[in-house]
C-alpha cells in the first residue's frame, strides 16, 4: 500500500500506548485522524487535545463520513479489539484497506533507516532511551515508544523522517513484519505463553526476527543470549560493556568499552541493573549508526525516564513512592534489585495487581519468588485485560505461594489505609493493569499525610 495516497487514517483501539503513538504521527504528517476506543483515558484525552476526535461507542454511525470511503481512508487496529466489533466488521466488508498496527508499523519503516529493540522486558526503556540520546544529537528520527516519555511526555518523539527508532514487540510475533538495519535482543525470558504454547516457540520466534535484519543488517544480543551476534553486558567480556560502575548522588557513574574506545564516567540517573544494561545498548546501537560518542554521553546524561517505569512520585528523607510496570516475575526481581541497591538500609512495602490469569497461571512460582524478596506484601485482585477467568487461578491462590509472613490480599479500596498501617519508608506499586490509575490518589494521600 501507497500511504502516500492515503487522506485519512481511522483506528480501532486508538487509545492503546502503540496505537496513540501511529495516530499522533499520521497527524503529524498531516493526515486526517479520527478514532475509536472502549473507554476514555490519559491517552485519548491527550489525543483529542491535539485535534484528533475519539469516540467509545461501537458504532458505525458514530464515524465521520469522510473515513467511509475505502479509496481515501487506512483502516488500522489493534489484536485486542474483539473479532465481533462491528466497526471492525464494516470495514471488512466493504472494501477498504484493513491492517494490524504492527503491520502498519513494517510499512512507515520499511523506507527509513530502522532501528528496533527487542526483547521479553527492557523494550520500552531501551526505546525511549535511544530515540532520545539521538533526538538530542539531531539524528533526523521518528521514535514509536511503548510508554510516555519524561522528557517530552509523548509516546512519539519527531525529529525527521529518515531514521526510525521502534519496539519490536513479540506479542502475537508482531515483530516479524519489521525489516531493520539495527536490531537487540535484551532478554528472551518465557513470556506470552497464551500465544506461544511454549518458551521454545518463542525462543524461534526471536530466532526468526533476527533472520528480517536487512542485508548487511546487525544484531545486538544481550551476553548469555543463544543467539550470535554484536554482545554487550555489565561488567563482562562483551562487545559493549559497563565497566567501573559507581553510584553517585543516586546516578550511575561508569565507564564504556566499546569494540574501538573507553568511553569514560558516562552518567545515567536511573536506578537498577537492568536499566544500566538498557542504556548500554542503547549507547552501542547509536555509535554503530554513526554519532560520535563524546555527543551519546551527554545526551543520555539528560534522559529522565519513562512514566511509569521506576517513575518516582515522592522522594523525600522519609518517604520514598516509586511506581512501576512490572509484571512479570524476571521484572519484579529487577525492581527488587534496584530499590535495594538505592535504599539497602530501608523496609520496603510492594503492592502488586497481577497482569492477566494466563500468565499468574504460567509464572504462579516465580511470581511467588520475586514478590517474597520484598518487607511486605499487599496483592490486588488479577487484572484480567484480555482474557476470561481461569478456574483455581486467583490472588489467594497466588498469595498462598509467597513465602513472607506479612503479606495480605486487599481491595483497591484498601490500599491507601494499608500503607498508612505499614509505616514502611519505601512504597512501591507494581503491575500493568489499572493499578496505575491508583497512583496519583495514593501520591495526593501521602503527601497530605506528610
């Protein structure tokens, strides 16, 4: 398909974090957008400030007639909009161009110089991480980001259209309509099992994304990975590697081997392992593109973060709230780790909501093992997203495999008075259901507290 030739762009489930980010650039090449989703948020709000109309009832008749005609109008959604929609069912049927946004995002980038991150956990940091260090060094790029970015409290970050930066996600192997010219590999943990069936399934699928790299392509891999191709790691004998690490005012200060210099105290300010391993590659993908390492350190000494990933909301002496995506155990495990690298003297009070019965069903013990590590426990009700009930799988069937004695199932309802009963210095809320709609309640209670 020509998108050239395309007037107007309609979405099904444009409120999605991946969606909102396509409808923001077809608006901003100036396309006509318009959209539907199930329920109103941040992110359609955000949306119908910038001039895009949103609608949340399925209805045909709820559509602009300019997007009724096939010849003018890309019709783009998303899996997770039920096969019954009747919005999706009419365009279907009538003619016009229908396609996944992953597809859509093949076709925007196969004309670009593309850059795309891979991986189980890590995507959206490492994501907005490179497609800032190279905003700031003025690489001509579109950046497609799974999250909001501190720094432009965007999903999209436009600064030309020669270079894309994107996610390659591995949710229903959307990743293999991307061809890049530079692609990583952070992690390839058992993840999606619901789609997959099993973790040697996904495994080929990361596999076969590494075959779509273009002709004389290359591919990062995190060491340890199975799969050949440029290594970085932490400390190690990687291609790309951190070494000397210190903290420092609560940043890290390191130095970077890479396979021709040292790059030496480069600064990052967010907290964890796993971060630091996010920004390294990000730092190795942008020196293979060509922008002078002096320029990458400085930028990414002015990366501030993603929302909602370690995002501190209070930071005081005596209080600290830091909110996070995790949900998945490998995740839980690297938030642990970093809120005990930055605070090893403090008792910390985690609050997890659960993402999905599949995978509480498929990670029921790991999850038990992350969330052990932690002073104490407060576990919402599973988030079911997109699925239906799976029979004896629930919180207090979770809760019962968490070993730590102080540890408690509550309502949503519940959460503020239960911190307050804690009297723990270090809060954190973990998950990605709608515990994050919980977080500006919980800052606005303990501020007012304090």
């Amino acid at each position: 398909m020509n998108l050239n030739n395309t007037l107007n762009v309609y979405f099904i489930g444009i409120g999605g974090i991946g969606m909102s980010a396509l409808a923001r650039y077809f608006h901003s090449i100036g396309k006509s957008v318009s959209g539907y989703d199930k329920t109103r948020t941040n992110l359609t709000d955000a949306l119908e400030v910038t001039g895009i109309k949103v609608h949340f009832n399925d209805a045909v008749e709820s559509i602009d007639e300019k997007y009724l005609d096939p010849k003018t109008t890309l019709i783009v959604y998303t899996p997770a909009v039920p096969k019954t929609h009747s919005e999706l069912n009419y365009f279907r049927n009538n003619g016009f161009y229908v396609v996944k946004r992953s597809e859509i995002l093949g076709l925007i980038t196969q004309n670009t110089f593309c850059l795309a991150v891979a991986g189980t956990h890590g995507k959206t940091t490492t994501t907005s991480i490179l497609g800032h260090i190279m905003k700031v060094c003025n690489v001509p790029l579109t950046a497609f980001l799974g999250g909001i970015s501190e720094n432009y409290n965007s999903n999209l970050i436009l600064n030309g259209d020669e270079v894309s930066v994107v996610e390659a996600d591995e949710f229903d192997r959307s990743f293999l309509t991307l061809s890049p010219d530079l692609a990583c590999i952070t992690s390839m943990d058992a993840d999606h099992l619901d789609i997959y069936g099993d973790a040697s399934e996904l495994i080929k699928s990361f596999e076969d994304f590494s075959k779509k790299l273009k002709p004389n392509g290359k591919l990062f891999v995190r060491n340890g990975l199975p799969l050949k191709g440029i290594t970085y790691g932490i400390e190690d004998d990687s291609d790309y590697t951190a070494q000397n690490i210190k903290i420092e005012n609560g940043a890290y200060v390191f130095d970077v081997k890479t396979p021709n210099t040292v790059l030496k105290q480069v600064q990052f300010s967010l907290p964890g392992r796993h971060n630091l391993s996010n920004a390294l590659i990000a730092l190795a993908m942008a020196v293979e593109y060509g922008v002078p390492t002096p320029q990458l350190a400085k930028a990414l000494a002015s990366y501030k973060g993603v929302k909602r990933r370690f995002t501190y909301q209070i930071k005081t002496e005596d209080l600290v709230f830091i909110d996070d995506y995790a949900h998945h155990p490998e995740e839980i495990k690297a938030v642990h780790q970093a809120v005990r690298e930055m605070y090893p003297e403090d008792k910390v009070l985690a609050i997890f909501q659960p993402h999905l019965f599949s995978r509480t069903k498929d990670f029921g013990a790991e999850f038990g093992q992350s969330l052990s590590r932690f002073d104490e426990i407060l576990l919402l009700d599973i988030y079911p997203a997109r699925e239906l009930p799976i029979e004896g799988v629930n919180s207090q069937w979770l809760l019962d495999q968490i070993n730590n004695p102080k540890k408690e199932l509550i309502n949503k309802s519940e959460i503020i008075q239960k911190i307050k009963e804690s009297k723990t210095k270090i809060i954190l809320t973990i998950g990605a259901g709608d515990i994050g709609a919980e977080v500006q309640k919980i800052k606005e209670a303990l501020v007012h507290e304090n």
